[in-house]
C-alpha cells in the first residue's frame, strides 16, 4: 500500500481550509452587507461604492472572491514549498539516522578485528627474544623519536567534540596504516600484515561513512606522510618499530573504542 505525502494533496488542505475560511467569510460578508442594501449608508466603510449601482458591486464583489481564492492558492503553494527545502536541508533523520546506528555498530566491531588481529601480526612479524605484546613499552619509549615513530591523536578527553573525535580517529588510522606498511615492506612480513592494513583501512572507510553521515566535513587526506620518515639503521631497530607501532595501534584502536562507544550512548540519549 503506497504512502501518500501531505505535499502531494490538494492546496485545499483542511487544516489550510480552517485558517482561512474565516478570513473568506469576513471578507465576503462585509462586501454583501455594502452589496444588497442600497439603502444603508457604507460611506464610511468603502466611499467609492456611494458611485456605483448594485450591477458593478456585484461585478467586484465576484472579482474580489477570485482574488482571495488566488491569493489562497498562492499562499498554499509557497507553504509547500518552505515544506520541501526543510525536509532537504534537515540533519539526520529517519533512514539517515537508522543507518548512522548501523555504521556506528559497524566501526566499533570493525576496532574488535583490529585488537584481535594484532597479536597474530605480532607473533608473525617480531621475533626478537624480550619483544613480547604484553611487555611494557616503557623502556624503549626513548626509540620512538630515535626511529621516527609519531605519536597518534589524542582521544582520551571527555571534553572532545563528536567532529574532533572522528577526525583524529581517521588521522591516526591512516598514520599507523603507513607505519604498518612500511615496516612490512622492510621485515619482508608484508602478507602476514596484510588482514590487520586491511582492518585498519576498513574502520578508517566505516569512520568517514558515519562523517558523511553526521554531516562533518572529513580532514584533508595524509596519504604519503611527507614528515614520516623511519630511521631504521639496523635489524634490531626495525623489530623494535614494529613493535612499538603494533603496541601503540593497539592502544590507539582500544581508545577508538571507546570514543565510539561514547559516541553511540551519547547520541541514543533522548
């Protein structure tokens, strides 16, 4: 069974009919009093009518009923209108904010692959004795400028704004998704890497979809990075990079997390 719009009815919409029936009837009351009456002194309402017989009143008394009734179609079709450019410049709604639920859901299941797939990217591509996931990355934190490996966005403040917040998400996805690549090309580990960039990239698209979505501008592309550039002199260094991108990725994606579920409660809240 189709749905039939209310922009799609006749201007003679009833609560439009309600409005201005009185107006009509007010109007065509007054010219019939000044009309039928010859007798009765309308002077002081409409001087001009004391010159004109009961013929010509009644020749503008029609013409004034036509002009209300353009005026009426006039008045309705500009309503529509105004009806029409709210519903196309209005923010999320219906469909559009259904699907915004979808996406969000959709990201953060998307963050779930990414922790889950680190460890085997881990296992596969750092070997060195003493360089374990679960370690503490305190004691080389001193090699992250020395190699070049730049800090990711902040998410970890409550004060953030939803726009702020996707944005710095999709900033630091697409710098550890160079790290990544670049230090898989280097260890010769680039296949076992390949289910992690492919991650990264897919929460990084699901990340600008709900941008599109919410209206918010996306931050300029940082493909390339031309500030990135990794100093890795030695094999020791190179495992050490990939170590420390796997462990701050794995950080990184555990605030997403959490900022898009933020995100989602804070947007469900009436």
């Amino acid at each position: 069974m189709s749905v039939i719009s209310p922009l799609s009815q006749q201007p003679e919409g009833l609560e439009m009919h309600f409005i201005l029936r009185p107006i009509c009837f007010f109007a065509t009351h007054v010219i019939r009093q000044c009309t039928r009456n010859p007798q009765v002194d309308n002077s002081w309402k409409f001087p001009w009518l004391n010159n004109l017989n009961g013929l010509n009143r009644l020749e503008i008394h029609c013409n004034v009923l036509d002009a209300l009734r353009t005026t009426m179609k006039v008045y309705l079709i500009l309503v529509a209108l105004s009806c029409l450019t709210l519903v196309y410049n209005a923010p999320l709604r219906g469909h559009e904010l259904i699907a915004s639920v979808s996406e969000r859901q959709n990201a953060m299941s998307l963050a779930k692959e990414i922790l889950s797939n680190i460890r085997g990217a881990h296992d596969a591509c750092v070997t060195s004795a003493g360089l374990t996931l679960s370690s503490e990355a305190k004691s080389l934190e001193y090699l992250l400028s020395d190699i070049g490996i730049p800090a990711p966005p902040v998410l970890k403040s409550e004060e953030l704004t939803m726009e702020t917040s996707l944005n710095r998400i999709v900033n630091g996805l697409e710098l550890h998704h160079k790290l990544l690549e670049e230090i898989g090309v280097v260890l010769n580990c680039s296949e076992e890497l390949k289910p992690l960039l492919a991650g990264v990239r897919d929460l990084c698209d699901q990340v600008k979809e709900m941008q599109r979505l919410a209206q918010i501008p996306s931050p300029e592309s940082q493909d390339g990075f031309p500030g990135l550039s990794l100093q890795l002199r030695s094999n020791y260094q190179v495992q050490v990079a990939a170590h420390l991108t796997l462990q701050q990725l794995r950080s990184f994606t555990q605030d997403v997390f959490r900022t898009l579920r933020h995100i989602s409660a804070s947007m469900a809240d009436p």
